[in-house]
C-alpha cells in the first residue's frame, strides 16, 4: 500500500565499490523520500482525523442536549432550551428548510437548464460566451450580499406578486396571505433559487458542451427541429449531469444561512401558507439564536446543527448514487 | 392510410416558415400588452407586467406558429421562448444584484471609507468605514490559507503520487464529504471545540480555522485535477534519470502543474472571504480596530455587512452597499487573476 | 421516389475561409456515385452542402444551387428541417442514440414526423432493418440498447435508421472508415441493394470500395493546403478508373500522391 514497506530485500552490499546500486535500491527509503511521503501521508490522515474529530465533538455535544430534551427533538415546535424544564424540537427548522429548499430547486432547475441550453444551443456565441461568463462571476458572488440585495431590493418588490397569488390561489392556503412584509418562505425560496442558478447552470453547461457532435448530427440528418435534437440527443445525455449540478445547489441551499437569516422573519410556528412571515431553517436558527444562547442553547443549537449535517450527507451521497447508477446509460462511453 | 406506406406528404420542401423578425414582433407586442394590462388592472409591482408580458409571449408565438406552420415548428418556436425566457427571468434580478450593490455601494466608497473604522461612529450617523474589517478580513483568510494550502496540497499529492489502497480511498470520500459541510456546521464544530472545550474567547484564529474546514476540500479537489493533468510520461523521464521521486515531485510536477494549483488556490480564498456564518459564530465582529488574529472579537468585511444592516439606519444600510461593493470587487478581482493565471500558465500536455 | 440531384455554382465557406469552390455536377436516381480525393479536399463539406449539413457547423456558408428534381435546396422559403428529411444520412463513425433501443433508434425518425399506431412503425421498423440486413441480428434484442450492438451492426443500425423515413436521397460519409473488413463487406453489399430504391452518394478514402460500388466516381482535389477544393472530374467509375481525362486524376489513383 505504501511505498516504504515495498523496500526490496536489499541485495548485499557488494562493497564500498559500487555505492550507485545501493542508492538506487534503496531510493523509496532515503530520507527526503521519507519526509516527503510522511508529510503528504500525514495530511491525508489530518483530513480523516478532523472529519472523525467534526463527527465526534458534533455528536458528544448534540447528545448532551438532546438527552436533557423534555420534548420529542424530532416532532416538537418548542425551541427553548434554556426553560425548566428544557424543550426544544426540530419539526419547525426542517420543514423550513425542505420548503424553502424545494422551492428554491422547482425554480431554479428548469430556469438553469434553459440558460445552459440558451449558452450552448440558442444564443449567438458572442452574446452566449458573454453569458457564461457572467453567470460564472456571479457564482462566486458572496450570499451575505446576496442576503442584503434580497432584504432591501426583493422584498418591497414581492409585495405585487404575493397580492396576486393570495387574490388568485388564496383560497389554497398555501398562498393565502395576511398582507405585511413578504419575509416569508417563499421569498426565502425564491433569493435560494437565484443563488443556486449559477452553480446549476455552469455544471449543466459544460455537460451540455460535451455531448458528442456526432449525436446531434444523427439527430439532425433525420430532420430533427432544433427543440427535437435537443430533446433526443443533448438532454439525455446531459441528464445525469444535470441532476448532479441540481444536488450540488440543494446541498448549497439547505445549508445556507446568512441569506436566509437577512430575507426571512422568522418564528417558531409552521404556517400552512407559504407567503405569510414565520417559520425558519436549520442554519438561520444558528445564526440569530446563537448570540443570547447560554451552554444549554449553544447545545441544542449544535444539535439542530448536526441533523443538517447528516441531510446535506445524505443528498451529497444520493447525488453520487444516481450518477454512478446513471453513468452505463448516459452514453459517455460514446 | 389503407396501405401502410408512411410518406408523409413529401409534395414541396416549403413549409410556410414565418419571417424572422415575427418572434421580435411578438416579444414587442406581449410587452406591451403585458404593459398595457397592469396599467388597466392597476397593478404596481414590475414582477407582475414581466410575467404577463412572459405568458402572453409564449402562448402567443406558440400559437401563431401552430397556425402558421405547423405543429413540430411550433413546439420548437415554443421551446426557444421558453429558454429566452428563462434567460431574462433569470438575468434580471442577478443583473439588479450588480446593478443595486454598484449603484448604492459607490454612494459612501471613497478613501476615507477605506481607511477608517467604525470606532465611535454611532450606527444611525454617516461616516466611519472599513478599515478593521478589511485588516480582518485579510488576517483571518491570510491564516487560513497558511493552514488550507499545505494540507491541501500536500493531501492532493499524497492522493495522486502516492495513494494507494484504503487510506487513500478514504481519504477521497473524507474530502467529499467535507465538501459539502454548510459552512455554518463547520462553525459550529469549531465552536465546540474551541470555544466550549478549550474554553477559548472568540478571535479571528478561531475563525481561520473554521474558513480552514470550508477551503481545504477545494484546494485538495482542485490540486487533484491538476495533478492528474500532468502526464505520466514526465514523471518517468524524471525517475529514470535516477532523480528521487520527491524530488521528481517537487521539480517536475509540481512546476508543471503550479499555474493550475494557484488558480485552484485562488478560487478557493475568494470562496472563504465572503463566508460569514463560522465569522459570526467565532470572530464576534466589532466595531474597533483590533489587529491582533489571536485575542479579542475582529471584524471581517461580510461580518461588517451583516452588522450594518442589522443597524437599520439608513447611513448604515449605504455602509453595508459599500463594503458589499468593496467585497464583490475584491472577489471579483481574485477570479479574474486566477483566470489569467490559468490561461497564461496552462499545463501543457500532450498536443 | 429517387431523386436528380444539380448542382451549380456551389461554393461553401468556414467563416471567411472558402473551403470547396465553383462546384457543379449531376447526380442521377437510382445510382451510387462516389466521391474520391486526398484528405482535406471538401469531398465530406460537399457531402454535407447536399442535405443542408453544412450549415450547422459554426461559421458554415454556402452560395450556389442545389436543385432536388425541381427545387433548389437554398431557395428562398426552403426549410431545413424538412430538407434533411428527403435528403439521409449516415456518418463516418456509427452514431446511433445511445439512450434508445435498436427499436426506438430506428422509429426515432418517424416518431418525429407525427403519431403512428404501434402496427404501423412495427413493419416499419422490420422493413428498414431486413432493407438493412441486420434483422436477423438484432429481431430477438430490438429493446436492447443500440451501443450495446457491433460497430457494423451499429452503422446498420445507423443506415435503417436513415431510410426508415424513405428519404429520395442518401449520403454516407466514409460510412466504413471506423469497421473491419467483414463488416465493411456486409455494408458495401447492402449499398448496392439499396440503390434500387435510392440516389446514393458515398464518400470514401478508399479507392477499391469505389471501384467496387460506384457507378460514377468524382474527382476532388486541392491545389495546396489552405486552398479550396475543387471538383476536378466525374465520369463513369469504369472511365475513371481506366482511362481519366485528367492527368491529377491518374496519379492520384495510381497511388502517385494522396
């Protein structure tokens, strides 16, 4: 497995008259091959040792909140750790962030994969390479200014738009609205949405670059309309990387904080509709609750904490699971 | 169709095709008459007349055209809206980020805003600026990139040069997994160790090491690529000149390799600086001027955002567009260096 | 059902570079012609001019006729897509659609062109692949998918594909280049059943596949590199082979350059 251990049985020395031979045999054990595969050995085992060390100081001091939890951590919509007794429960923080995540993803996917397409299939190629350029800047944009842009700028300019639902698909509930500042899920959703748009977009567009010219010709000779090749040739190839740029942005999404904790005004209720103020998410709930928090709280915010770690786990391996399992069908082979 | 011959009718290669101006004059019409609606339906919001305006010019090319020229010319034409229309929907808001944070930022950026810090300026009253957080800002990255650079790269080699078997397998999977910890969690783990176990008082180190969590995995899977990207032929002229393989390392691969690593490098702390979640957990923020990384609350520029437009005066809100500016400009800045360097210092392979 | 391909005056571009010039010939229905010449000559940009291919490549113009019988493919009101439909095509490397069946490859053409009842693009789908010769191969696997077949057998795939929708016209672009010897056997059998049914125009890199399947062979050539192709002759294969008008012509087929 190393290369120390795979030391040839060193042939005996055949004197001072051949010292070339011995330096050569031994060459996986002179010491600046020593030091230098230590040191870059050692660096993976630091790698190991601090997610083991993340993983085992998450854990310790979740289980500590969570063993004085007078209410049930999962289903609870208390939050107040620091009561007698201490009750605290993440029903409200999850459903925020799934919410507000899946909408963000409803919006984003379909809107990335049309500027991806628009990049590689529709725009003049000046205007198209101007685009990904752009788009590719934005993807490094902060999302604290992103945040701020969605408190100042989105809000006050969602106020028509949420008139217009609650008039239209209030009697739903979803989009029932009882008027005030949309600082609400659904604006939450929406900044998401534009902050993953970047990233999906970028990874779909390089996958959409690398379908074979030779399969859309095929697609083409058979008098194929644009739409047509895209839709025989360029999408199923480019599904199971589009898929992955989506789980990319979702993990962004669940764990995004600052955004969120500008745009939303939060509570600890779950509200059936999607435009009224209220509710929150895993990261938000850190961010505001943390300073007022005593050891007690900082706990059970560390164990909110940790149960966001393990869903971004869970979509990131999913993500790989469905692009090993789609790879044999995607044609990359080609 | 009695007979099973399927010859579509194959009499003209014409179709009635529409000029090529029909989809402008169909965009100008649908704005206008999206225009037009909210005018009359009293509707203020600009949000609104876009998505009528987007509808009706859908709907309305598809349907001329499925009058026009048919079916399959249609669900192209439609098609095509669709993706010019999900490029403006998108464009729009991301060109007023740009826009908004230029606009109100160059209010109050100048060289005083620069080069002064918050200290006694009270949040309500104009002045001060960002002095502290930009020396916080470069300490904090500053450390953690001392600490992300070396594991990472040192990692990256260990993975391509040396790794074999299940050390190295699960090295890759550690680091996958570290790239996606939401940077909030790896404040919170350093908080718990560092603050809650070493019993440790908040300080821009403590933050550095949490920016540290967030930029080795990128640094490690950037470093990689580049590694890889070095063709196995060099690495055996070197070894079977007899010359070491860490010194084969250090004086072949990492020199051909080194344009991509920077810019990997690069990326990575224009990444980190504009995190805030693990700086609000571990480095407090504050108002004064603190240079000391090690001891006492610092100030970084996304934390100085997010302090000022927690003040809700309005002088504050134009401090917290300013430094946004200040911080996208540098970002920006930093990619487009690492883009250069990439483009100037690419590997040559192969070809 | 085959069509009289005329061509005059066609010039065709990559941007600003001219790459095949002045470039006027017949093709007759219901026969194979051939399209010989040295590597960059424009024989495959030609090829590509005839169904409208050429277009598609970046910065790729074209000036000139192409009449189809009676209508010229450049003409003004013509569309594209509907040329590509009269007018086949099967490419040098074997392209069938890796995500589809053999099945779904071959009905991938008329699928686009409207709703057929399963009936129907079953015997169509039968039809095109024993028109060919690979039903026998592939009757028991047809919702197998089409990468998983041999490289001939995936340009047969490719070639029933292409007549599924009964075009006038077929081009193959060297369509043997990428196969062994025995598949390129079976492929050069089925051109010379096809073009009972077929205008058929082949572009080939090897001088004994024309001799063998062409009836007419044409001649392109270059003055230099960075020059344009040019058309220097076409005449019956037999002609051609034996006894060519031009001198370039002979030496290029008796192995003098090329």
């Amino acid at each position: 497995m190393d290369i120390t251990t795979q030391k040839p049985a060193a042939p005996p020395a055949p004197g001072p008259a051949a010292p070339e031979d011995k330096r050569a045999a031994r060459g996986a054990t002179r010491p600046g091959d020593r030091i230098f595969l230590g040191l870059s050995r050692g660096s993976g085992i630091f790698v190991l040792v601090l997610m083991a060390a993340i993983a085992a100081f998450l854990t310790y001091r979740a289980s500590l909140a969570i063993s004085k939890d007078e209410a049930n951590f999962f289903t609870s919509f208390e939050w107040n750790p620091t009561g007698v007794p201490p009750e605290f429960g993440i029903a409200v923080l999850a459903f925020g962030t799934i919410v507000s995540s899946i909408i963000a993803m409803v919006i984003a996917v379909p809107i990335s994969v049309g500027i991806a397409l628009f990049i590689t299939h529709y725009a003049p190629r000046r205007l198209g390479g101007t685009v990904a350029y752009v788009i590719d800047l934005l993807a490094a944009v902060p999302s604290i200014v992103y945040g701020l842009w969605g408190a100042i700028v989105l809000v006050p300019h969602m106020d028509g738009l949420y008139g217009w639902l609650d008039d239209y698909l209030g009697w739903t509930g979803v989009f029932a609205w009882e008027g005030g500042p949309a600082r609400s899920l659904l604006t939450v959703g929406i900044l998401l949405a534009l902050m993953i748009l970047p990233i999906i977009t970028n990874v779909s567009r390089e996958v959409f670059r690398q379908v074979p010219r030779m399969h859309e010709e095929a697609a083409l000779a058979l008098g194929a309309t644009r739409w047509e090749v895209i839709r025989m040739s360029v999408l199923p190839f480019g599904r199971s990387g589009v898929i992955s740029a989506s789980m990319l942005g979702l993990g962004r999404a669940l764990g995004e904080t600052m955004a969120v904790a500008m745009v939303l005004s939060p509570s600890f209720d779950i509200s059936a509709s999607l435009l009224d103020a209220g509710g929150g998410t895993f990261a938000q709930n850190i961010a505001s609750k943390f300073n007022e928090a005593t050891v007690m709280g900082q706990d059970a915010l560390i164990a909110s904490g940790m149960v966001l770690f393990v869903i971004t786990l869970l979509v990131n391996g999913a993500a790989r699971l469905i692009i090993a399992r789609r790879k044999e069908y995607s044609g990359a082979n080609a | 169709m009695s007979h099973a011959t399927l010859s579509p009718k194959r009499s003209s290669l014409r179709g009635a095709t529409l000029p090529k101006w029909f989809a402008w004059a169909v965009a100008a019409g649908s704005l206008a008459l999206g225009y037009g609606i909210s005018a009359a339906a009293g509707l203020h919001s600009d949000i609104q007349w876009a998505l009528i305006a987007a509808v009706l010019f859908v709907v309305g090319s598809y349907a001329v055209s499925a009058k026009v020229e048919g079916g399959r010319q249609a669900r192209d034409r439609t098609a095509t809206s669709l993706v010019w229309v999900a490029f403006l929907l998108a464009v729009t808001p991301l060109a007023s980020l740009l826009w908004e944070t230029a606009e109100r930022g160059v209010k109050v950026l100048d060289g005083y805003f620069l080069t002064h810090s918050m200290g006694v300026v009270a949040d309500a009253e104009p002045g001060g600026g960002i002095y502290h957080a930009l020396l916080g800002t470069l300490e904090q990255v500053g450390l953690a990139s001392l600490i992300s650079v070396p594991v990472g790269v040192l990692t990256a080699i260990y993975l391509v040069e040396y790794g074999r078997g299940k050390l190295a397998r699960a090295v890759t999977f550690f680091v996958d997994v570290m790239t996606g910890i939401p940077s909030i969690v790896a404040g919170l783990f350093i908080l718990s160790l560092w603050v809650l176990i070493l019993k440790m008082g908040p300080s821009g180190f403590a933050g550095s090491l949490a920016l540290s969590i967030l930029m080795i995995p990128v640094v490690v899977r950037s470093t990689e690529e580049m590694l890889k990207l070095v063709p196995n032929e060099l690495r055996e002229a070197s070894l079977a000149l007899g010359v070491p393989k860490w010194r084969t390392i250090l004086k072949v691969v990492l020199p051909t390799s080194i344009g991509g690593i920077i810019t990997g490098i690069m990326l990575a702390i224009a990444r980190i600086t504009g995190e805030t979640a693990p700086v609000l957990l571990l480095v407090w923020g504050t108002d004064f001027i603190n240079a000391n990384p090690f001891q006492d609350p610092q100030e970084s520029l996304p934390m100085y955002i997010y302090l000022q437009f927690g003040a809700g005066s309005d002088p504050a809100y134009d401090r917290a567009w300013a430094a946004a500016l200040t911080l996208i400009a540098f970002i920006m800045i930093l990619n487009l260096a690492a883009r250069g360097i990439a483009r100037w210092k690419a590997p040559k392979t192969g070809r | 059902m085959a069509k009289r391909i005329d061509v005059s005056g066609l010039n065709a571009y990559y941007g600003s570079f001219l790459a095949i010039e002045d470039i006027s010939m017949t093709v007759e229905p219901r026969s194979v012609t051939a399209f010989i010449g040295p590597s960059g000559c424009g024989k495959s940009t030609f090829l590509r001019t005839l169904n409208r291919m050429h277009e598609v490549t970046p910065g790729g113009r074209v000036e000139g006729k192409v009449m189809l019988d009676d209508e010229n493919l450049y003409g003004a009101g013509i569309d594209p897509v509907a040329v590509r439909r009269e007018v086949g095509m099967v490419f040098q490397r074997p392209n069938p659609f890796p995500t589809m069946s053999v099945y779904d490859n071959v009905a991938a053409g008329l699928r686009l062109n409207g709703k057929y009842k399963k009936s129907q693009l079953d015997d169509v789908v039968e039809k095109s692949l024993r028109g060919a010769n690979l039903w026998n191969e592939v009757k028991d696997r047809l919702n197998k998918p089409g990468s998983g077949l041999s490289g001939g057998q995936q340009q047969r795939l490719c070639i029933a594909r292409a007549i599924a929708v009964e075009p006038n016209v077929l081009l193959m672009d060297e369509p043997c280049s990428a196969l062994d010897p025995i598949s390129t056997l079976a492929i050069e059998d089925l051109i010379g059943e096809l073009k009972e049914r077929f205008t058929i125009v082949i572009v080939t890199h090897n001088m004994q596949q024309a001799a063998r399947v062409s009836d007419r062979t044409a001649f392109f050539n270059l003055a230099a590199v960075g020059q344009p192709g040019k058309l220097i002759e076409i005449d019956d294969t037999e002609r051609i082979f034996s006894n060519p008008s031009v001198q370039a012509t002979e030496d290029y087929i008796s192995g003098r350059f090329g």
